[in-house]
C-alpha cells in the first residue's frame, strides 16, 4: 500500500467519523408532527371521556375530535437526520429549540405549564358549553394569593370569594378591581365574602400604592374567576396530554350531552381552538398536524379558529375546513350541516 492510498485511507476513515458524529449530534430543533385524536363522546375503560351529571343529559350518535400535536419532549434531543426528515416530511414543522422552550424552562416546568393550560381549558370549556346550553352560570372574583407584605395579609385566605366592596356587589375580577380604585390610595375597603361556602362579616381593608404604579390603590391581593353552575363534568382524558387547544372540542362535547337534538347528527367531527368562558374561540399552534391527525381518523368536517386559516400550508379537498370564532357559531353551523336544505352556506378557509 503506497503513501497516497494510506492517505485516502485515513482521510476516508476521518471525513466518515467526522459524518458520524454530525449525524449522531444532537440539533437545536423541535419538531411538530400529527399526534393522537381522541373521540370525546367515546366511553373509556372506566366510563365516559366526557360525563356530565346534575343536569339532563342526551345520547350522542357522531363523533367530536379533540386532536393534538407530537411535539419532541424537552428532555430529549432531535437528532440531525430527524430534524432533516421531519423539515420534509408533508405536515411536519421544526422550530428553533428556543421558540419553544425558552432558555432556562426544565421538562418538569414545560410539563407542568401544559398540564396546567389543560386544566384551565377545561374549566372555560365546561363554562362556555353551559351558558351556550341557556343554563345558569354565576361567576365571582376568588382570591388565589395574598401578597405576604400586603393589608390583606392575615385578613383575605386564597379561596375566600368577594362577594361585594363597599357593600356594591361584584360579579367578575374586573368588576373587583375597578371598586377598589375608585378609592384614593391609603383609603379604606369594606369587604365582603363568602368562606368555605359561609358568608363572614364584612372586613375592613387599607388599601396601598401598587408596585407598578404608585396613585393606584391596591389591597395587595390577587384575583381569579370562579365558576358556580349545577352540571357537574367529569373528564376521562388522558391526564398525559397537555395544552389549551382542546377547549372548542371540549366545549362542543359538553354542549351536545346537555342539549337536543343531537349536535353531529352522526359525523365525524375534529375541533380545535382555546376557548375562554364566554365561548370566544382563539388561534392554536400546530394547525396542519392537527387537520392531517384529523384526515387520518376519518374526519369529514374540521372546525378550526378563523385566525389559524392563514397558517394553513394546504388545504386538504377530502375534508370541510370551517373556521370560526366562538362556541356560538360553531354550534349554528353543525346545526347547518346536520339539517340538509337550509340554504345557509358555509364558511370556509
């Protein structure tokens, strides 16, 4: 063996270990591709994904799709050849690893923050359904923190229920705050609420400057929505999944086991969209994995967020895309679709 053929050897071997090493390396993507589908007026192992009780219930004969999105995990690394394959693949993405998880955000933080979204989106989900099914919601400011340098600091617990201030009523968090400014800073606040389901006497609150700006009075408090309605909703879902997406799904499944006729009216239906209390439907990532999740399970309609229609990269001819913007109009138009010779027409992207 000559100089020059041990030369390409080693060259060779080189250029080969280097390409290993590449192809072995982990990227700094994330990829997004279809994900699982989930059947919501499907019975699981231990009963309904979605029951509701305390309130009259009807039978369902369709199917309402929530779909969702395989996202590479936060504790793990996309390689180079699947960041490549995952870029050409139809309905795949790839993101820049910070565009998805910020710097600093472990697995167990990004996990939690999707679970979490979860739980909010089924709280709004279940609120939107009701009051777009005519039944009673009543809704109240709740305390979920008491600042420990702040005036209500041993007075307010987290979860006491401000019924009133000032003896006004107050029915939101915004309804709360407003009361509260309205009163010069260093003033006083008669509070009234309700604890562990008693009402207690009214208390007397001194408000204080905000942090963020000085003239506005505060009591040092921070204030969530809470919900009292009778249906009681029980979800079956897979605990593993995440995010805040689902709310429109969940929503419409609600709806459709507490009103008749039958909202499918025995389609398939996919849905996706965040949802908020009063049923306002808002934009969700991960559209086109989500339509083609939708396709491969046998949907033949897909109700989407109208805003999301610009982010689709095709649309699909087997399937009706329907954009829309709240829990109201998704309902009018399966009531379009499921009644034949309306004339009303559709939507579409």
């Amino acid at each position: 063996m000559n100089r020059h053929t041990k030369t390409a050897i080693v060259s060779l071997a080189v250029f080969a270990a280097m390409l290993l090493v590449v192809m072995l390396a982990p990227v700094g993507f994330v990829s997004w591709s279809p994900g699982q589908t989930v059947d919501l007026l499907s019975e699981g192992e231990s009963g309904p994904l979605i029951e509701v009780s305390e309130a009259r219930t009807y039978p369902a004969s369709g199917s309402i799709l929530l779909t969702t999105v395989n996202q590479t995990r936060a504790d793990s690394a996309l390689r180079f050849p699947q960041a490549v394959m995952a870029y050409l693949l139809g309905a795949h993405d790839v993101f820049p690893r910070q565009d998805i998880y910020p710097t600093g955000l472990g697995a167990g933080e990004a996990t939690a923050q999707e679970l979490e979204l979860m739980v909010q989106a089924k709280t709004q989900a279940a609120v939107a359904a009701v009051r777009e099914a005519g039944l009673t919601v009543r809704e109240a400011p709740k305390v979920t923190r008491v600042r420990v340098s702040g005036p209500s600091n041993g007075i307010l617990q987290t979860g006491d229920i401000i019924l009133a201030i000032d003896n006004v009523p107050v029915s939101s968090v915004d309804d709360a705050v407003d009361r509260v400014r309205q009163k010069p800073v260093g003033d006083v606040v008669v509070v009234s609420i309700e604890r562990q389901g008693r009402t207690e006497p009214p208390i007397t609150i001194q408000t204080v400057p905000s942090s963020n700006d000085g003239r506005v009075p505060t009591i040092g408090v921070t204030l969530a929505s809470e919900f009292f309605f009778a249906p009681q909703v029980t979800y079956r879902i897979d605990p593993a999944i995440g995010g805040d997406s689902a709310g429109l799904a969940l929503a419409l499944a609600i709806y459709d086991r507490l009103t008749e006729p039958d909202l499918t009216g025995g389609l398939t239906v996919a849905a996706t969209g965040v949802i908020d209390a009063r049923g306002r439907v808002g934009a969700i990532g991960g559209i086109d994995q989500k339509v083609a999740a939708a396709l491969a399970r046998g949907a033949q309609v897909f109700l989407l967020p109208a805003t999301n229609c610009s982010d689709l990269s095709e649309i699909p001819s087997d399937i009706r895309l329907v954009p829309v913007t709240s829990l109201s109009t998704a309902v009018t138009i399966m009531e379009i679709l499921t009644r034949p010779g309306s004339g009303t027409p559709l939507p579409s992207c």
